[in-house]
C-alpha cells in the first residue's frame, strides 16, 4: 500500500488524532497502528522550492531590466534602437504575449500539475501585454493625455484571456488594470486634481472596491463563465476596500498635503472608527460563517487600524518606554485570545 506524505508537523497532529480516537473507544489499537504504518515523513518541500525558485527568476528578471540601464555598454547597444519605431515594438512584445500564452495554455493542458510555471509563462505574457498596449498607445495617441482608454483596453484584454486560459493570475492583473484604470479616469475628469465629486483617492478606492465585492459576492456567481474567478474577485475586492479604508483612516478627505498636516487625528477618527467596525464585522462574519477570506483580511485589518490608532494618539503623548510596554501587554493579550479560540476549536 503507498504511504502518504506528510510533514513532521502534520504526523504529530494526525497520530493525536489517531491517539484521541483510541482513547474515545472509536478505533482500536490494531487499526491505530495500521494507519500510523501508512504515513511517511516528507523529505525535501521540493513544491516550496519551485514557488520560491521561479519568484526569484522573476524578480531576478526585473532586476536585469533595471541594470540593464545602469550599464554604460548596454545603455549604448540599446541607444541604437531608439529610432525604432514603436510600431515595431509593439509587434515584438504582441508576439511575446501571444508566444507566452500558447506556451501557458499548452503546458496547462499537458501538465495541469505544474501550476507554478505554468502561471510564470502567464504572468510573463501579462508583462509583455503591458509593454505592448504601451507602445500601441504611443503609436495611435501621442499628442492627447486622455490615454486611459488604453487601460481599459488592457482591462478587455486580461479579462478575455483570463476567462479562456482560466487563469485567475491573468484575473487578478485584470482587477488591478480596472483600478488603475478607475484611478486614471476619475483624475482626467478632475483635471488630474486630487478630488473626484469631492473625494480623494482613498474615499474612491473604499467605494470601488465596496463595489467590486459587491459584484463579486452577487454579479458574478450569476455569470456562467466568471463564476471560476469568483474566489479571486473577493479577495482583490476586500483588499482594495480595507486598504483603501485603512489610508482613509489616516489621511481623511483631504487631498492638500498642507491642510492635512494642520489637521489633529482626532478630527477624523470617525474615518478610523469606521474602519475598526468594518473589519471587526467581517472576521466575526468570518468567524460565524466559517469563511477563512474575510475571518483573516477582518482581523489582520482590525489589528491593523486599532495599532494605527495607538500609534497616532499616544506615539508623542506618553514615554517611550510606556508606550511600548502597553503594546508588549497588548499583543500578549491578543496572543492569548487567539490561543483560547484555538484551544476552544481544537477540544470542540
């Protein structure tokens, strides 16, 4: 019989669970040792190494382009190339894109199991999309600053090629195309102010993206072919919401540097309590209804609007040394909540 492969941590767990249930009269010793028999230990988290193997390449691929224009050799070869028309670039990164996508969508199909490249040959089709539309708008519209339509292009791009590849890393690209888009657009129609219909950006991004979990949570079950990247859209949607409701708890509606600076915290904690009650609501939602999403976005943000609240009040209002005394009790307190609710769950 093959043995199934766990880590050291997950054995320990299981045979508690196994012990536990031999002690409950729910299996007996014979059948206990039989399935302890039936696990082997991990060896070498070749699946970590993969994930970390190819964040690396792509970082290491960023970093090459950036030096590659801090290298006087490389700077003068590529020198030879600005008279290139753009047209010609564009072609160059569209079949990049294409090359990448056919690549992607191929190995996926053959290979379903190896997720981490196969999402490495779409994110690096993603990139080469961008440059692409980049260089189109150069060729089409040089002289107009309204070159947000060439965001929402990208934006019927990704969605396109995310619905028919299935993949929800070309989604997610999507949904930061719509919010830069989203951002671009309001500051045209505000002659590239700060203040939208009387909003700043932090204001703006905390209804749009109200906005996008709404449609997530509502409108997309409902459509056939988005209903896959359902999970995706809620995720990017509390995020937009929660951190955009977070810089809004510190900054207000303000979009003037100077007023902002005039200002006393105090003034708009309405921002902050507002952002406590939200994320506080949803890990409780989170809690209630067993969605690990919203459990765990809700309580990282709670902590992180009440420590932003601690830090803005009493930061040049007590010592040093009370101050982080009170954090230190603090965090221990939460410590020991969190450890009472896991012992709480793991004894229920």
């Amino acid at each position: 019989m093959k043995k199934i492969d766990l880590s050291k941590q997950e054995i320990e767990v299981v045979q508690e669970v196994l012990d536990h249930w031999q002690e409950q009269g729910l299996l007996e010793q014979s059948k206990v040792t039989e399935l302890k028999d039936n696990i082997g230990e991990k060896g070498f988290e070749w699946k970590t190494m993969a994930r970390y193997a190819f964040w690396v390449a792509l970082a290491s691929l960023v970093f090459a382009v950036v030096s590659l224009f801090s290298d006087d050799a490389l700077v003068k070869f590529v020198e030879r190339f600005y008279e290139t028309p753009n047209l010609v670039f564009c072609v160059l990164f569209g079949a990049l894109a294409a090359l990448f996508y056919v690549l992607g969508f191929r190995n996926k199909k053959r290979f379903p199991e190896k997720t981490f490249s196969n999402e490495t040959l779409m994110l690096a089709g993603s990139f080469a999309t961008a440059a692409c539309i980049g260089f189109f708008g150069q060729v089409v519209d040089r002289n107009t600053s309204h070159f947000t339509i060439l965001f929402l292009l990208s934006i019927v791009i990704y969605g396109i090629l995310s619905v028919k590849l299935q993949s929800k890393l070309i989604w997610i690209f999507t949904l930061v195309a719509l919010g830069i888009w989203f951002a671009t657009e309001t500051a045209y129609h505000s002659d590239w102010g700060f203040r939208f219909w009387g909003m700043n950006y932090p204001l703006r991004f905390t209804i749009f993206g109200i906005l996008l979990t709404v449609f997530a949570i509502w409108g997309q079950p409902r459509v056939p072919v988005l209903q896959p990247l359902h999970s995706t859209s809620y995720v990017v949607g509390l995020l937009y919401t929660m951190i955009a409701l977070w810089c809004l708890s510190i900054f207000g509606n303000y979009s003037d540097f100077a007023a902002w600076t005039e200002v006393r915290q105090y003034e708009i904690f309405y921002w902050g309590l507002l952002g406590i009650t939200l994320s506080l609501g949803l890990a409780l939602y989170g809690m209630k209804v067993k969605d690990n999403v919203s459990r765990d976005i809700g309580f990282m943000f709670f902590l992180l609007n009440l420590y932003t609240r601690f830090v803005e009040y009493l930061w040049d209002n007590i010592n040093r040394t009370v101050f982080f005394l009170i954090l230190a009790v603090s965090f221990w307190f939460v410590g020991r909540w969190s450890e009472k609710i896991w012992k709480k769950k793991g004894a229920s």
